[in-house]
C-alpha cells in the first residue's frame, strides 16, 4: 500500500503558458540564440545549487538589453510560471486527510524554489518539499531519490508513489526502486491512484 506521494511541481502542479525564453523572444524582441547559452550553460548549475541565480544572470540581462531592478525581474519571470492546478491541490488536501504523506520534489534553483513554496502558498499543501538546489542534483540522477528516501523512517520503498510529467524522471525513480507513474491528466492520474491505494 502507498503510505507516501511525491509529486513534481511544472508540468504536473505548476504552469506556465510558455517557457521563458520564448517569451523572452515574443514580448521583448530577444532571440532564442541570445537567451539559449544561459539557460543551457550557467541556469543549469543553479538548478543544482552550484552558482546562484542572482549573481550569474545579471550579465546577461545587460546582453539582452533589459536593464530592469534583478528582483523585479525575477518576480516577473517566475510569476509567468506560477498557475497552479487546484483540483489537483484539493485531491493532495485530500490524500493528507487520510494519512498519506505528500512531498513536493523539483527541479528549481533556490530563488524560484523559495517562491513557488511562499508566493504560491505551497508551503501548507505538503508535508515536505525538496528542490534540486538544495539536494545537489536533478531528478535524472538516482541521488536525487536516495536523498528524499533518507528522510523517510519506517518506510519501504514499495510504499512510496513518485509523479512526474518527464519520462525519464520516471524511470530513474523506477530503477532507484519507487513507484512511479507517468503524469498526463488529472482524470487519469485519479484513475491511477484508485489502484495504488
């Protein structure tokens, strides 16, 4: 029996009408060739908490021409990104209710991880969150699992459920020995659950 649910947050709890560099491209005339180095080359070491945020990126918002305040500027972009699934918020409320532990585990550096926990309220719908920032590794990596499965007492891995939208999170959750399933739509993650619990 599942005694714990760990969801991800973009693409399965948190959204965004589009990637941010497209509409870095759309609305302010920045090519996706000028924006690409930095999301492909330093963001990716503030995704694991290797360089912060707010110090790599200032350079760039000079190569891109947006001389914007830096915390403005952050707001403005993660706000983009933070429309969140309410039914799928009252179906974890729900799970909680009947004693299921739910974590929330993702791939964010610590600025915009610290802002979908208390801009966006999630903070009161998990019992635990985790963030690649802070845990030194994404989800592609087992470590990433190894490290939330460390906090668990009491629990065997065959009990914990792991949701994810990238398929190969999930089958790096699968071959560190945890649940995991495939997250489409809500109708079909509920149908999911009723033979997982």
């Amino acid at each position: 029996m599942i005694k714990v649910v760990i969801f991800d947050a973009d693409g399965v709890l948190v959204f965004g009408d589009r990637k941010f560099s497209d509409t870095l491209a759309e609305k302010h005339g920045i090519p996706l060739e000028k924006t690409h180095p930095f999301f492909t080359g330093p963001f990716q070491k503030c995704l694991v908490g290797d360089l912060d945020l707010k110090k790599v990126i200032k350079p760039y918002l000079k190569k891109w021409g947006l001389e914007s305040d830096l915390d403005e500027f952050l707001d403005y972009w993660f706000s983009l990104e933070s429309k969140t699934d309410k039914e799928l918020i009252k179906y974890i409320q729900e799970l909680r209710k009947n004693g299921i532990l739910c974590f929330l585990a993702t791939n964010n550096e610590k600025h915009r991880f610290k802002y979908i926990i208390n801009n966006m309220g999630l903070s009161n719908i998990f019992d635990r969150t985790y963030a690649s920032a802070y845990l030194g590794c994404k989800k592609s990596n087992k470590d990433f699992f190894k490290k939330i499965f460390k906090d668990l007492k009491n629990i065997k891995k065959e009990e914990v459920l792991f949701i994810d939208d990238g398929i190969e999170n999930i089958k790096v959750a699968k071959e560190f020995g945890i649940n995991a399933e495939l997250y489409t739509t809500f109708e079909s993650f509920k149908e999911k659950m009723k033979q997982c619990l």
